[in-house]
C-alpha cells in the first residue's frame, strides 16, 4: 500500500486530503511544519510527498523542504499544492525537482489524477532501473577453472560488506561483470548500479557528469554520484580520471557529501565505491597522472580478475552461453562446438580475453554458413589476419620451413598449446594427446620444452 505524507499548516486541509486519500486506499501521515515533515521522513519514507508551500510557524517553507527531499530522498515524488500560486512559484518548485503544481482549491479529481500518475511514473522508473540491474545476471560468472574459482570466492567475501574494492585486469577480462556480481550479493542489490566511464567522458565535463548542476534556466540537473544515491557507483578504468577531478572525488569518499556545479547546498550521499583499472596505477602515481591520496581510498580491498588464457578450461562453457545468447537476442543459430573445435579455441590467443572470445562467436554465428556444427577453420578471422590477435596458435610460417623445421615447430607449438589448454597439468595433456605421461617429457626435453616453458627462454618450469 502507498503512503502519502501530507504536509498542510492548515488542519482542516490536511485531514480533507487525508480523508480523500484513505477512501481511495492509500495510507496517510500528517504534519504541521517543517519540523514534523522532516521528523516524518527520517521515520520512513514515503511513497510521495504532498507539500504546501506556505507553512506558518515553521523554520522552512515548502521550496526549502522541496530542496532537502530531493537533497536526501530523492526517489520520493513530490506534489505542491499552494492557496497563493503563481506561475513563478510553479516554476520554481518545477525546476527545484517537483513532480506537479497544484493550486488551491483544488479539484479533488483533478488531485488524484496527479497523485496516481506521479506513483505510477515513479513505479515505471524504479522498475527500469531494476531492469537495467538486472542486464547483467550472476549466472554470466561462469567458469569451473581454479584462477575463477578464486575469483569468485574473494568476491564472495567482499559483497556482504561496504569496504571499496579495486579490480585489476587486462581489458576484456569482465571486471565490470565483476563489480555487478559484487553488487548483486551485496545488501544493496535493489538499490542503483551506476557506472562512470571515466575513459569515455570528456575531462571538461567530468564534474559536472559526476556532481550535477544547478541554473537558473534548468533548475536542478542530478549527477552520477546523486544517481547511485544508497547502491553502488562503479569507477570503470578509474586512472583516466582527470587529474583536476581527483582531488574533489576524494573530498566525496571523505565526507559522504558535495556541491552541484553552480549551486551551494551540501548534497548527502550514501555510496559503497567499486572502481577498476588495466595500467599499474602505481606507475601513473610515480609520472604524477594519479594521486597518491585517491588511490589509498579506493585500493582497500584489490582484487585481480583473472585474463582468458589463464582460464581456459572455462572457454568451452563460455562459448556455449554466447551462442545460447546471440541465438535469444539476435535469432543467430544455434550451433553446436564440436570436441575437435573446443580444442582449437583453448589452443588460439585471447589478448582481448572474453571480450575477443564474444566476438569471435558472435562474428562466426553472423558470418557462418548453415546451423550445422562449428568447424575449427570458421575460427579464423574474416580479414585473414592476426590483427586482433583472434588466429590459432599454430601460424602459417610453417610452410616455409623444411618439412623436419617445420615438423618440429609445429610439435612444439602444438604441445605448448596443449599444456596451456590444461593449465600446465602434464598427466591431463599426456592422457589427450595420446601418450604415456614419460613419453610426453621425454619428447617436451627433445624440443627445447620444460613443463610447459622453453628451455631456451631461460625461465623455470611447473
């Protein structure tokens, strides 16, 4: 059931509205002032807020109060009624965040009109944001590997409290996916996801991006920080954070508050901060393009996401869940990975990691002949290069070798391929290749290869 706040120094139209209200099914609470109003909303907030904007005998009258429920409860509707109305105050509470401007009297249809559509627009929205939460559904953590199984055991261990977390990794590794799983367990998970693409964002708008403005011409322009008001703001590839808006930031994670951009009233914000980054940001400390101080509040709690080729025994359910996924969204085929084409994509490399391994499917499923199964020669790319990197292992420069070089190099390659595929485990590589775990170290020493590593790269083996 909704509850309506009603705020009225006149008693009789308090208990009017009241009466009207509760006929209707709703449920009410008065006040007199500002002072009962504001006692009224720390209580527990309400579902919407009918505000006169004269109040006798009360420190504020309903513009300021206006300002401080959309200051502290942003998400509650506001309804002004006024019995000396004018244009100008209806822009006025307009611009400073109301939902609608009613003058007294009032038409009592005309009241419940603006009540039900101000309750319903504030339904639609948070159920769009809940929406947009949920884009990204837990279930996208998959992997059985032991590097994500660590993973997501710290993630586990971060999401029940509020400390800031840093996540480091390559680009493409899901370090965003990362933050929402974080934020999906967490006990703010029906509270706002708001993301700031600090690499995207151009460096002069940037605080007005992050804290919001004020004007007389526009009234009140929320923020992202405003935005992720009691949930989390997620700081994507936080070193491209311009280096003025820094000190600033570090101000908010200090005091829990800021100031719109042309405006003077101290906005509280509850935050729980989760940011990212793929460059060594103690190197960007070092050439003086990061702070010391900003890095120390945001790195408590580091956490490393782990690249695709350090996880490739999660490839295979990878790739099925983006074929299932392409064939949901985009009516792709749905194709089958053959053992022969597992295989071959544990074997390629991933420098753009599961970002490039998307790709690669989405590209084969658009471009692919027939919904039959997926053949290891559709994994090359279509440019017929190695530009993104997305190519088997085993190159082409085999063919202008003599054939025992080149046998050679392709036994090589094709063995370190294989025992990457299995995380340096010999005895699984050995039992899938064919041959006795001995046999397998004896021909890994005959090509220059100890545990997986090259003898003549000079480092140690597993």
């Amino acid at each position: 059931m909704s509850d309506i706040l009603i705020v009225d120094d006149e008693k009789d139209i308090r208990e009017l509205i009241s009466d009207i209200l509760q006929d209707e099914g709703f449920a009410t609470r008065m006040a007199a002032n500002s002072d009962q109003a504001i006692a009224e909303l720390n209580t527990e907030e309400p579902s919407l807020m009918i505000l006169d904007i004269w109040l006798k005998d009360s420190k504020m009258d309903g513009i300021d109060i206006l300002k401080q429920v959309k200051r502290n409860n942003p998400d509650v509707p506001v309804v002004i009624i006024s019995g000396h109305g004018n244009i100008e105050i209806a822009v006025a509470a307009i611009k400073q965040g109301a939902y609608d401007f009613i003058e007294k009297p009032f038409n009592i249809d005309q009241l419940m009109v603006v009540i039900s559509r101000a309750l319903e627009a504030n339904r639609l929205r948070r159920e769009n944001a809940s929406l947009k939460r949920g884009d990204s559904k837990t279930a996208e953590m998959l992997g059985g590997s032991t590097s994500f199984k660590r993973l997501r055991d710290n993630l586990d261990k971060v999401a029940k409290s509020n400390g800031r977390v840093m996540l480091t990794g390559e680009p493409g590794v899901g370090k965003e996916l990362a933050a929402r799983y974080i934020h999906a367990q967490s006990p703010r998970v029906t509270e706002p996801f708001v993301v700031v693409s600090s690499a995207t964002i151009e460096p002069e708008r940037m605080e007005e991006v992050l804290f919001g403005r004020e004007t007389p011409e526009r009234g009140i322009e929320v923020g992202l920080l405003e935005q992720a008001h009691g949930g989390v703001i997620y700081f994507d590839e936080v070193a491209d954070m311009p280096l003025g808006t820094q000190p600033k930031l570090l101000r908010v994670l200090t005091e829990q508050q800021f100031t719109r951009s042309g405006g003077t009233d101290k906005v509280r914000v509850d935050l729980r901060v989760i940011s990212s980054t793929n460059r060594d940001l103690t190197v960007e400390i070092a050439t003086g393009r990061f702070r010391q101080e900003l890095y120390d509040r945001l790195n408590v709690v580091p956490i490393a996401v782990p690249a695709l080729s350090d996880r490739r025994e999660d490839i295979p359910v990878l790739a099925e869940y983006f074929i299932e996924q392409f064939n949901a969204t985009q009516s792709l085929p749905l194709r089958e990975l053959p053992e022969e084409t597992v295989a071959a994509l544990q074997a390629m490399r991933w420098p753009g990691n599961i970002r490039q391994l998307r790709n690669v499917i989405e590209r084969i499923l658009i471009l692919g002949e027939g919904t039959g199964p997926i053949q290891p020669a559709e994994l090359e790319t279509q440019n017929g290069g190695s530009e993104n990197g997305d190519v088997l292992a085993l190159g082409p420069q085999i063919t202008s070798l003599a054939l025992r070089d080149a046998r050679e190099l392709f036994e090589r390659e094709y063995l370190l391929a294989q025992i990457n595929r299995f995380g340096g485990n010999i005895s699984r590589t050995a039992q899938f290749v064919g041959m006795e775990r001995s046999a397998l170290h004896r021909k890994l020493k005959s090509l220059g290869v100890v545990g997986g590593v090259r003898v003549e790269d000079e480092l140690v083996g597993h």
